[in-house]
C-alpha cells in the first residue's frame, strides 16, 4: 500500500512538471527588453522561441515571427530541439507510468509493470534534464549580453517562461526519481518474501527428509531377557 501512494505522489509531480514544461512553449515572455537607466519607457520588446514582439505605451502589440529556421541563431534551434524533445518523452513517461503503476489494472505480472515504472522514471528525469538544458541555455545567452559591457543593442531580461520552465524540471527530475526509488523498494520487499520462502522450503524438506528416514529405521534386536519376546 505505501509503494503504490508512493507511485502516485510521484505521478502527480511528474505530471506537474510535463504540464509546466509544454506550457513554455507557446508562452510569449521568454525574454523582455530591461528598462535598467531608461528614464521613459516608450515600448517593451520581448521575444520567445518563435517570434519577437515590441508592445508600445497604449498595449498595442506587434509581432513577427522568425522568417526561416536555418537562419536562427544556434541557441534557438538548440533549445526548441530540447523543449521538444521534453515534452515527447514526457509525454511518454506518462503513457508508461499509467501503464505500470500498481493501481492500474494494465500491463501484465508484477515485474512488467515494475520494469515499464523504471521506464517511465528515466523518461521523465531525461525530460527535466532537456528542459533545464534548454531553459539554461537562453538564461546563459540573456545573461551574457546583458553584463557584456561591448554590447550595445538592446539588452534583456529573463522572461517568466524560463522560470516556470525551471519549476517543471525540477518536478519531472524528482517525481522521475522517486519513480526508481519505488522499483528498488519493491525488489528489496520481493526479495524478503522469495527468501522466506525458501527458507520454508528447505525447512519442510528437512522435516520430510527426518520423517522418511524414521519410517525406514531397521527394528531393533528382540530382547534376550528371558520371559520377553517383545522389542524394547
């Protein structure tokens, strides 16, 4: 019983993070335009991985997307692969953790499903690490510029997105690992009983063994006292 609670507090953070992790993608604020010894703020430049958008002092926000994949820097092709590659395999660690988890009537013996838990553990601690990567990566390249003191063009700040990104990583890496932590504490409790129950065995057999051996014990020699012809 505590195993399968322990299975389905780490699904529930998994889960959590997978949400968390596909919601950056299509979330607008990865980077915005800081405003460090800007006396007036006219307009507010922001960006994410597939456009870049200037929204004026009335709200009024324009935005344009990236002409052509090939002609990005490399820090964006590198973290869209990576947040894409997040959200697949967490998505498939979820498919393997519904089908694996003791409280679900799907996947087979106890060691199939035992098996696909560990699977789904690795894929969502691969997914935290993807996502971090990638979150990291463009947390390094905006911070870079910024402190850059040759750099002119417009400096940025981190966006919101690498903040929750970071947050469903973190889940996915920790729910992922108490994911194998459940495997080995029910290897270690299978263990326990397959010894008991060898020792069971041989303890039975022992018996068995004692009981067949009394069985074919020769009979004694008849007493020679005189008057007796029964055995001692």
């Amino acid at each position: 019983m505590g195993n399968m609670a322990t299975e389905i507090v780490a699904f529930l953070l998994t889960i959590s993070g997978w949400i968390l992790v596909s919601s950056t993608l299509p979330t607008d604020y990865w980077k915005v335009s800081s405003v460090d010894g800007t006396v007036i703020t006219t307009a507010t430049f922001w960006s994410n991985l597939w456009k870049t958008c200037v929204t004026d002092s009335t709200g009024v926000s324009n935005c344009k997307d990236f002409p052509s994949m090939l002609a990005l820097d490399a820090y964006i092709q590198v973290c869209r692969g990576l947040m894409i590659a997040a959200v697949c395999l967490g998505f498939f660690g979820a498919v393997l953790a519904l089908i694996g988890m003791k409280c679900t009537k799907i996947g087979g013996s106890e060691t199939t499903k035992a098996r696909l838990t560990v699977l789904s553990g690795f894929h969502f601690i691969l997914s935290g690490l993807c996502s971090m990567i990638a979150c990291s990566i463009y947390a390094r390249r905006i911070t870079t510029d910024f402190f850059d003191p040759l750099f002119v063009a417009q400096k940025f700040e981190l966006g919101a997105a690498l903040f929750i990104g970071w947050a469903g990583s973190v889940l996915c890496i920790l729910g992922g690992l108490i994911f194998c932590l459940s495997l080995s504490e029910g290897f270690s409790i299978r263990a326990e009983y397959s010894y008991s129950g060898a020792a069971s065995f041989v303890t039975a057999r022992n018996k068995h063994s004692k009981t067949v051996n009394s069985l074919h014990k020769e009979p004694r020699e008849p007493s020679r006292q005189f008057g007796r012809n029964a055995y001692v």
